[in-house]
C-alpha cells in the first residue's frame, strides 16, 4: 500500500513507481503527446496551486459539499436497488479513487454494510489493467463489479470500459459517477455539469498519488499498472479533508435528483460543433464539463476555456481564477449540455 489512503477505504492495485520516472514540463509534454507518444508514458510535474487558487478550492468544498453529498446519496441508492450489498466498487485511478472512498462509506452510513472497494487503472488507448482485473475477479463474482469514477467529459473513458469488459463474462461496463453531463449512465447523481472539488486539485486530493502509468519497461507481464507517490507533498495533502467535507453532508433525508428535460443536442453533437466551429482537428483537445476543463488548466497547454457565461462565479469562479493565472482567454460561448469546455492548443506550429 502506497499513497495516504488509509487501508480500510481502498485496496488499492497499482505498482509503485515512485523514483522511477522523471516528471516532465507541460510545454515538452504536450509536444510529445501531439506527436504520438502515448500520455500513459509519461507524467506531468505536479501543479501546486497558488493561494489564490487554494482559497478558490476550499470555497468550491463549502459551496458544493452538500450537492456532492447529495449525487453521493442518488447514486448509492441506484446501485442498492441493482446490486445491493453484494456490490463491489472498482473505482478508476485517480480522480475516481476519492469518490470510491466516499460512496463506501454512504453504503456504510445508510445501508450498514461495509462493501469492498478496489483502485485500478484504465488508460484510454490502452484498456483496462489486466492484471488488476483478474486480482478482483479471483475474488468476486463478475456481476457484482461496479466501476466508479467522478464525472463523464465527453465519454471517452467510458468508451473504453465498455470495449474493455468484452473480455470479462458477466461484467457490467456502466459507470457509476456524481455528475453525467454528457448524458452516458444512467448510475449518475444528477445530469447537471457541476463543479466536484476534488477536479480542482491533482495529487494532494488523491491519496499524492500520481496518474497512472503504462510503460512496459517499468510494467512486467502480470504486473499491475503503476503511479508514483509523491511523498514531498504530504504536507500540502487535503485528500481526506475533502472527503470528511462531503460525509459531514451525508444524511438518511437525502432523495435521488430528478431526470431533467432532454437538451436540443447531445454531448457528442455539441463537441462535434466545437471542433468543427474552432478548426480544430482532432477531438481529444476539445475537453467538456467542468471537471475536464479543470483538469486542461491543470495539466495541459489551454488554448481557450469556452464558458456559458462570463459571470458565474457560484459554478465558475475557479476556472476564472486559474484561466486568470495562467493568461488563458475566457470566451462566452452558447454551451448546451455543459458549463465549460477546454481547448487545447495545437502544438505543431509552437
């Protein structure tokens, strides 16, 4: 076990790298990423947010710990019903791990049980961990594997967890996640495109643990995928002063939100016409919702952030603050099924 997560929240099945890989500047990163070199392959020097960004971070806890908690409730009441206490969550490292934390312990809060709750990693282009998969299913029934993230962007990872399971017999490739603006999973706490504050951070709220890592000279045959533990930040770790935030809001009151009224067009149509209205050729740099626009702030080289309005500060205000930071354009933009989308700069011509 590496990382802060403590024991009894989450197994957690990855290999440690730590003081195996070099971190890589943004800027040389990008390049490499444009020019083929698989993302999993390398990691990002970790963001340290300024003050201001911090400040912009503890009022997102205050002002959505209660809607969170409230999503937290609706999806655990919907994975009740269909799996009941047999469920196992398999959350998806990292921004789901915290999640997977905290729908354990609602499942403990409201229903009494203490289900099992596993880490692993999936890598778009590279699928799912094999090895991960076959430690989980040596000790559970296939049906009752329930994949747990934060949010849907514009689905590619749940694209790639449904092509993954058609190796595994009996497992359900439906992702279970708080938010679901691209409208991908019916195990959702609401539709809504709004601001899950664990997206603000990186590794100091999850667990200081890196993204995943798949390089097959660091990863041999049967090995788990890795992540590197960033041991110098455990005096800036807030990773589990985010989950107490959310649980302070757990309460046996809470209802499952209602379904919301269709949008004209559908996630997948609406990222279609950013790309196309911004000549933008290849789709993996137009990144939607809230949590990924967070995450191209973070980790990527920002062309534009487009917003649904100039003046939400209630929903927005850390992606103000941080496009401000970095000298990214704020753009207004007509955005249906989300409330900000990232472009990210093409890199060839840099």
């Amino acid at each position: 076990m590496f990382g802060t997560y403590k024991q009894d929240d989450v197994t957690i099945l990855l290999k440690d790298l730590t003081n195996c890989i070099e971190p890589m500047d943004t800027l040389e990163r990008e390049r490499r990423i444009q020019q083929g070199v698989h993302y999993s392959e390398m990691l990002p020097v970790e963001y340290e947010p300024s003050e201001q960004y911090l400040r912009a971070y503890f009022d997102a806890v205050e002002r959505y710990a209660s809607m969170t908690a409230d999503a937290l409730a609706s999806v655990c009441h919907k994975l009740w019903q269909q799996k009941g206490e047999r469920v196992v969550l398999v959350s998806l490292a990292r921004a789901g791990t915290s999640i997977g934390v905290l729908l354990k312990r609602y499942f403990r809060f409201r229903y009494g049980v203490d289900v099992p709750h596993y880490t692993i990693s999936i890598i778009r282009g590279r699928g799912i961990d094999a090895a991960a998969m076959a430690y989980i299913l040596d000790r559970h029934p296939a049906e009752t594997i329930q994949f747990v993230d934060g949010w849907t962007g514009k689905g590619a990872i749940q694209a790639e967890l449904y092509r993954a399971v058609t190796a595994y017999k009996g497992v359900d490739g439906r992702l279970a996640v708080l938010s679901d603006p691209a409208n991908l999973t019916d195990l959702c706490g609401t539709k809504e495109d709004f601001l899950i504050a664990s997206s603000c951070l990186n590794s100091t709220v999850s667990g200081l643990l890196s993204r995943t890592v798949y390089r097959t000279d660091l990863i041999g045959p049967g090995e788990f995928h890795g992540a590197v533990f960033y041991e110098a930040l455990r005096p800036k770790d807030l990773t589990y002063q985010f989950i107490d935030a959310i649980a302070a809001h757990f309460s046996t009151h809470q209802q499952p939100a209602p379904e919301p009224a269709p949008h004209s067009i559908s996630a997948l149509e609406e990222v279609e016409r950013i790309r196309q209205e911004f000549s933008i050729s290849d789709r993996n740099l137009v990144k939607p919702s809230i949590g990924e626009t967070t995450r191209v702030l973070l980790r990527r080289v920002p062309w534009k952030i487009l917003v649904h309005s100039l003046d939400d500060e209630a929903y927005l205000g850390h992606i103000y603050a941080l496009a401000k930071e970095k000298g990214v354009e704020l753009c207004e933009y007509p955005l249906v099924n989300y409330r900000a989308c990232g472009l990210i700069r093409t890199m060839a011509d840099q």
